[in-house]
C-alpha cells in the first residue's frame, strides 16, 4: 500500500503540473467536465 | 471487511486525480482575461469598450455564446444570448435543479447586482442586468431563444422560475 500512496502522491503533482503548464490540457479538462456536468443538471 | 475497506480507499484514491485536474483547470481560468466553456474566468480586460448610442443588436443572432462578467464579484463565463423587440437578454437555466443552482451562482449575483460588462467579438460594453420574471414580453423572447438555439425555454419556465431571464440593459 505505501507504493500505492507514493504513485497517487505523484500523479496528483503530474496532474496539476500538466493541466497548469502543459498548452490545451486545461481545455481538454474542461471539455471533458462540461460533458459529465451537462448530463449531471439535466 | 478488510478488501471492502482497501477496495474504497484504492477507489477514492485514483478518484483524486480526475479532481485534481478538474480543480487545476478551473482554478487556472481564474486567471485569464475571460472565460473558456464553463470554467468562470477573471474579468475583462482586453477589447474596446463601447461608447455612444446603444447598438443595433439583431448582429447576436450570428453569434453563438458572448462573454459576459459581472462586478461584483469580478468573474466572467461565457453564455447564450439573443436578440428581441431591439433589447439584449441573457438567461440561465436548469435553475429549478440543484446541480442547476450549484453550478449557475451568475443569476442570484445578477440579482443582488446587476453592473456587468459583456464582450462580443472582442468589444466590451457597460450593461445593467435587470430580470425579467414575468409578463408578456417572456413569449417573444422565448420565442426568439428556441429559434437560435436548441432550448425548451417558455413563458411558463421563465414563471415558474426555472430558467432565470436578464435584459443586458444600458447602464446608466
């Protein structure tokens, strides 16, 4: 499990580093949640 | 009980990631000059800002969504808008749900005060949002949303507060 909690601990920092840095990934995420958000009010 | 308890510990975990980038993104909008789809964004700064008579507003019935921000707070998103009678209106829906009222907080800000800029085209202009909760001018407008757009919204919606109506007024 302490393996486990190290590769979480890692892709959350890849995560927000990617979103944050990385140019149309924060779109993509967007894109993605407007999907799941839009099904979720209806 | 063990496994059930890893299994959903395991399962919240890896549930963490698609949240983290969700809240990343979104926090990013924050900073930018406006919004993207529907993450808010900050205010709007760049573009001209209009001045003079009002506008001839048939031209919105070509354009999809507009950004519009409100000033208090500072936060712009990006909406639907249509044209009727030579006024301006904006509106939100889904406002008679719960996952509605949570993610459109614009409406009740709109109410509480209404001083907002909107951006079309690159072009900034002072509006004052001013709801429109009944009367007959709600048919014409309704009318005029579900011929631009794919939307249910009606007279007896807008009434029964389901869909939240704003003239973008000027402002004075």
């Amino acid at each position: 499990m302490q393996y486990f909690y190290r590769f979480i601990a890692v892709a959350l920092i890849v995560t927000v580093v990617v979103v944050a840095f990385v140019p149309g990934v924060d779109d993509l995420v967007e894109q993605i949640f407007q999907r799941y958000l839009g099904r979720a009010a209806r | 009980m063990k496994i059930v308890k890893r299994t959903i510990l395991i399962a919240l975990s890896l549930l963490l990631i698609p949240v983290t980038a969700v809240v990343t993104a979104a926090g990013k909008q924050r900073f930018a000059d406006g919004p993207n789809r529907v993450f808010s964004g900050g205010p709007l700064e760049s573009g001209e800002l209009h001045t003079g008579s009002e506008p001839d507003w048939s031209f919105v019935s070509e354009i999809p969504t507009i950004e519009m921000q409100l000033l208090d707070p500072p936060r712009s998103r990006r909406i639907w808008t249509a044209e009727f009678n030579g006024k301006l209106y904006v509106w939100s829906g889904y406002m008679g749900t719960v996952v509605g009222r949570l993610w459109k907080r614009w409406p009740v800000q709109a109410e509480r005060d209404g001083r907002a800029v909107i951006r079309i085209d690159g072009k900034r202009y002072e509006r004052q949002l001013v709801r429109i909760e009944s009367g007959e001018v709600l048919d014409g407008i309704s009318a005029a949303i579900r011929s631009k757009y794919p939307s249910q919204t009606t007279r007896a919606a807008v009434e029964a507060g389901d869909a939240w109506v704003f003239e973008a007024a000027p402002r004075d």
